[in-house]
C-alpha cells in the first residue's frame, strides 16, 4: 500500500532560523495536503498541491510538490513561537479518497 | 460554530466494554472520514463514507469496529470488546468535492 515517510521527526530551532519539513511517498501521488496539529490539538488544513513542481507560499509558508508528484516540502523562513507544532503531510493517490499521513515533523521554536 | 463537531472528547472505559463515538460533520460536506492517531504518530485511516454509503474500509477495521452514517449527516463509531491496544485519538473529517479534509477535535479514547 501507499506510505508516506517525513523527515525529519524532531526539529529545535532557534526564534528566527529557517525551518524544513520533507516528505517522501512511495506512489505518485494525485494531491498532497499539509497540515498543522498543535500540542493536544487537532490536525488542521495548511494547503493543497495538486500540480507537478507547483509551489504555493502563505506568507512566512513556501510549499514545494515535486515534479514526480511525489515528493513535497515545507518551508519556514524565520519561524516565531506561534509556529510551534506538529507538521504533518497527507498524500491521496489514485482513486482513493482517504489521506495517508506522514508520521510528521515536531517542531520546536526556542525563544 | 460550523466546524466538525466530536462528542464525547475523552472517554476512559474497561477493557471488554463497548464504546461509541459521534461525529457531526460540516453540515454541506457530502464525505465523511475516521482516522485514529497514537502519540507520536499521523492519523491513520480507518473507513470514508460518501453521503450514507460506507466506500472503503481499512485493514485496521477489525470486526470489532463498525461505523454508520445513516442519514448521511452524522456518524457513529463502535467499538466492541475495548482492547488496551484501541487506546488512541479517534478523529472525524468532513469534505466535499475538493478533497480538502476539515478535521474535528477528537474523541481521546482510554482502555483500561
């Protein structure tokens, strides 16, 4: 079956340092999703990347889906408190309407 | 608050009880989807309805699990027999056509 893998697990950053989540799948992919748990939260919707290479940005955000459709990434330039969390990647494939999840990326931002 | 709405949010039962969890979706989304999470890891899929047709079910469905959506709004998820292994977040998505998945807050399930 599908599997998406995430790296890296962990993440400390300094309070302004740049910060990189990627993600791998083991089928292309027909969308990939991105989405943010904060601690004893729940997963919410970042964005969606449905074309090849497409790169998408959301203010401090840069979202990369690769030219395979099988590869993505997650960028923060400057990263602030606020941005503590879980970042998690969703692949859907195919036909198949479930997401299957990365394992995520915990970041942690030190003030 | 027209958000995926989860109830009960923690629920602590014996192992061998049986348990269920409701999920009201986003009231003009047509999909329904139960993922279960663990610590550490990203929700895994458990089974999607599509109005009140149930159309794909996980592997990680055992016979103990069912889930229904009998009107098409609503949904509940029983599980039968609570194992300790069954301990997780149990979550609740809504969408429509666009796929993008709109997640609810959780039902924190603890098996003693």
């Amino acid at each position: 079956g599908q599997q998406v893998m995430q790296i890296p697990q962990y993440q400390h950053v300094q309070e302004g340092e740049d910060f990189t989540t990627y993600c791998n799948s083991s089928t292309t992919l027909s969308n990939i999703q991105w989405y943010k748990q904060r601690p004893g939260g729940h997963p919410v919707f970042l964005i969606q990347l449905v074309k090849s290479g497409e790169v998408k940005k959301q203010k401090r955000l840069t979202f990369q889906f690769g030219e395979a459709k099988k590869n993505s990434s997650l960028h923060i330039t400057a990263t602030q408190t606020t941005d503590v969390g879980t970042y998690f990647c969703a692949g859907q494939g195919g036909s198949a309407r479930q997401l299957t999840f990365g394992s995520g990326t915990q970041l942690t931002v030190l003030p | 608050d027209t958000g995926v709405s989860q109830d009960p949010r923690h629920k602590i039962t014996k192992r061998g009880q049986n348990v269920t969890f409701r999920c009201d979706p986003i009231s003009e989304h047509n999909r329904l989807y139960w993922y279960r999470q663990t610590l550490g890891q990203g929700p895994e899929f458990l089974t999607y309805f599509q109005n009140e047709a149930q159309l794909e079910k996980s592997r990680l469905l055992s016979d103990r699990f069912s889930a229904e959506r009998p009107k098409g709004s609503f949904s509940t998820l029983e599980i039968q027999r609570t194992e300790q292994g069954d301990s997780a977040m149990y979550l609740c998505a809504s969408s429509l056509v666009v796929d993008t998945q709109y997640f609810g807050p959780g039902t924190r399930l603890t098996v003693l």
